[in-house]
C-alpha cells in the first residue's frame, strides 16, 4: 500500500464540519493549521483532525498520570521530549510496578503518516492506539472504565472536553481522539536537513557526502526502507526484516514481530521501519534496543546482517553480510544522520508538560 497516494482532504474538511456542526457558532472548536510540511508526502486525511482545543486538552492527558491505575505513570513517562519522545537512553522502559517492557520505545513525531504503530504494527491508527498502554498491566494498568470515571469527576477536565467535544458525554473515544489530535500536532520538520531542503543552509561537505552515500544503491543502499530524498518522513513506514537475526526457521525467533498480529509467515521477524529523523538523541536502536550507538548500528548493516529466514530482499548485499562501508563512509553517514536531529521540535514549549507553570 502507498499511503502517500492517500488524497482526501475533502473527507477531513467534510467529517471536521460535521463535528464542528455540534457546536454554537462562537464556541467552535478551531481546526489546528499544520506549516512548513513541503517536503513532505501530502498527510494522510483523518476522522479526527487535531483542533486547537483537542490538542490542548490530550496534551495534558499525555503528562498526567491520573491515567495509570495508582497514578504514577503518565504517557511522557516513557515518552520524553527531549528523547524525541522515546525513552532513551533506557533500553527498555519501566512501567507500572517497575517491570521493564520487552521492547524500545518508540519516539513520537510525524505520526499522522504512519498507517499503522507499534514495532509489529498492531494499531491501526494513533486512536486506536492510545487504547494498547492504559490497559497493558505492565504500562499503566488501568480498566478504561475506571479512567473514564476519574475524568468525568474532574473539574479540570470537564471544561477542557466541553471546549474541544462539545457538549457531550465523555467517554473513551473522546479520550483517546483527544491524545491522538495532541499526537498529531508533533511535527518534527526543523532539523538542519529540513533546512537543507527548504534551500536555507547547506549541508557541509561530510553530511552531504553521507547524504549521497544513504541513497546510493551501490553503497549504503538504505533508501528503499528510509527515505529522505525528496520524503522527509526518514521511512517508508511500512515493515522490514532487516536481518537481525541468524535463524532459518520461523518458530527460531525470539520476537516475531508482524507475524504475531497477521499469523503470516511472510511477516515473520518483521518490523515498523522507524524513521531515521532524531536518532542522534533515541539510543539504544531497534526494536529491542541492541545497539547502544549509531557506529554500532552502521557495523551491523556494513558487515553483520544475516542472510537469514525471510530477509526482506530489499537488503540487497546481505549475501556479504552487508553493504561493506570504509570507515570513512560510516563516519560520514553518521555525520548526515546527526543532520536529522530536530532541536527546535525536542525544546518547542508547545509539546512540552502543560502542567508545569513558567514563572
Ligand atoms: C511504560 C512505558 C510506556 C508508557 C507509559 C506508554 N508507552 Fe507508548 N510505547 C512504549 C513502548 C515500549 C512502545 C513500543 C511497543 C511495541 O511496539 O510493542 C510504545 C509505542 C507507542 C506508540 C507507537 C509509535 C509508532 O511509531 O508506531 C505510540 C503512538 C505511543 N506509544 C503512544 C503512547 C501514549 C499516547 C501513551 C499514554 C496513553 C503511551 N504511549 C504510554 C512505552 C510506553
Ligand atoms: C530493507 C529495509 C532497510 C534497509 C535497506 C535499511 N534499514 Fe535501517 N531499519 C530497518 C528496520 C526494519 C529497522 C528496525 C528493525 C528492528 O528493530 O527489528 C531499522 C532500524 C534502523 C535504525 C534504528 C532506529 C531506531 O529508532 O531504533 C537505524 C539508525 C537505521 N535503521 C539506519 C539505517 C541505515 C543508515 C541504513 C543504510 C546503511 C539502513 N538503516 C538500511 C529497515 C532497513
């Protein structure tokens, strides 16, 4: 599938009118307006375009742990901003009773292209999404009708879901479409290649020599899986067996990644393509957090992928262990990686702990 051929915003216009419909003219809530996204593939349409208001109220639902059964585990416990927010440098996170997670966090940005979440790609979408984490007894535990209730209570949050809802009845959906708008408004398109692109500032003769190497198929041949000539997404955000692993028989992987949530052998040890965008600041790498750097990660695909059960064949030199990169071209991939680190988006007050008062 191509999501990125995906041309409806007039079904998002249509369903935002409808929604809009519910309300007095003056008490509308106000669609949130998205800029400086031309190098991007054109936004997949939505049933629930982030407004102003959604935005704003998931965003203090996404700092605040009255969501986790004893109130001690928010969504940016795990997701931090300055990690882009993964939970980096932690391998894995720990959440409710301190039992550490079988996989990386994931960091958060640009998800409002991504079809599916989640390394083996389990929820369709960013709202169905939020449903996985307050339920999972090893995240924050809590029974959606217990969260629902603690909301409803809250003299804090009921004008906030009036505000972005309406006059409606609260209940998980809304929940969950109100910290999915939030998820939607973090964009990460800042970065120094962003700049690049936008023809601001160049690249230094290093990055640009990296950047020619990424998407040279002769050479570091990563392009088919990260984009990011001309797609600044830094994934094609769809699934991959990169060969991690050295088994030959499907039952011989640990983690089976897609293949437990489609039962196909064809997805066995397939994962989401994360984006390459901010990975100077989301280590460890991969979906259980093996490498602890970037020269690690740049080793692996150089000299130690295993042409094993399933590879994708995209990994065109795994017949050599890899696509055999000189030091020098490994420092210099590394150096147009660094490019992609978004400072603005990882200090933008906007995604930051709404709770926490400026003085
Ligand atoms: C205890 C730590 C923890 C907490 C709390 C947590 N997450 Fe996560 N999050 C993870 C891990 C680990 C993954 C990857 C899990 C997997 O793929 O199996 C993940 C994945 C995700 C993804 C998928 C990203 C992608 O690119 O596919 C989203 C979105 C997300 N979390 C949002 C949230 C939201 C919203 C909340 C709060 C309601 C939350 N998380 C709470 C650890 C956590
Ligand atoms: C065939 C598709 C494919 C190719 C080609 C490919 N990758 Fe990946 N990449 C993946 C997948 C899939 C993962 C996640 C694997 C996992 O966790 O099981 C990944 C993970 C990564 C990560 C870790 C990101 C994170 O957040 O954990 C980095 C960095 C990375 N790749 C860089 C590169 C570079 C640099 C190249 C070229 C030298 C490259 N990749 C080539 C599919 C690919």
């Amino acid at each position: 599938m191509d999501f990125r051929k995906t041309d409806l915003p007039v079904f998002t216009v249509v369903i935002a009118t409808i929604v809009i419909l519910g309300f007095k003219d003056a008490d509308k809530p106000v669609l949130y307006t998205f800029s400086g996204l031309e190098f991007f593939p054109e936004m997949p349409a939505t049933a629930n375009p982030p407004t102003v208001e959604g935005a704003a109220l998931g965003r203090f639902l996404f700092y605040d742990p009255i969501l986790s059964a004893d109130h001690s585990v928010s969504c940016a416990g795990c997701h931090k901003q300055e990690a882009a927010f993964s939970d980096a440098p932690n391998r894995f996170s720990k959440g409710i009773g301190g039992k550490p997670m079988a996989r990386n966090t994931m960091p958060l940005f640009n998800l409002a292209w991504y079809p599916s979440l989640f390394w083996d790609g389990k929820a369709a979408s960013i709202e169905e999404q939020v449903f996985h984490p307050v339920r999972a007894h090893d995240e924050m535990n809590l029974n959606w009708t217990t969260a629902v209730q603690r909301i409803r209570q809250s003299d804090f949050y009921r004008p906030k879901f009036r505000a972005a809802f309406g006059n409606v009845e609260m209940d998980s959906v809304l929940i969950a479409r109100a910290i999915a708008q939030f998820e939607r408004t973090l964009i990460s398109n800042n970065s120094r290649y962003d700049q690049v692109l936008r023809g601001e500032v160049f690249f230094t003769a290093d990055e640009y020599e990296g950047f020619v190497l990424v998407n040279d198929q002769t050479k570091g041949d990563c392009l088919h899986c990260h984009t990011t000539d001309a797609d600044a997404l830094g994934t094609t955000a769809t699934f991959s067996n990169n060969g991690l692993e050295a088994v030959f028989k499907p039952d011989g992987y640990k983690d089976k990644g897609k293949a437990a949530i489609t039962g196909q052998l064809k997805d066995v040890g397939s994962f989401k393509i994360p984006s390459l965008r901010n990975v100077t600041v989301t280590a460890p790498y991969m979906h259980d957090g093996r490498f602890q750097t970037l020269e690690e990660v740049l080793d692996f695909y150089s000299e130690g992928v295993n042409n094993s059960y399933n590879i994708d064949p995209k990994m065109e030199y795994a017949h050599q262990g890899g696509v055999r990169l000189t030091k020098d071209e490994k420092e210099k991939i590394i150096a147009f990686l660094a490019t992609l680190t978004d400072t603005a988006f990882l200090i933008n007050p906007a995604y930051g702990n709404p709770f926490v008062r400026k003085k």
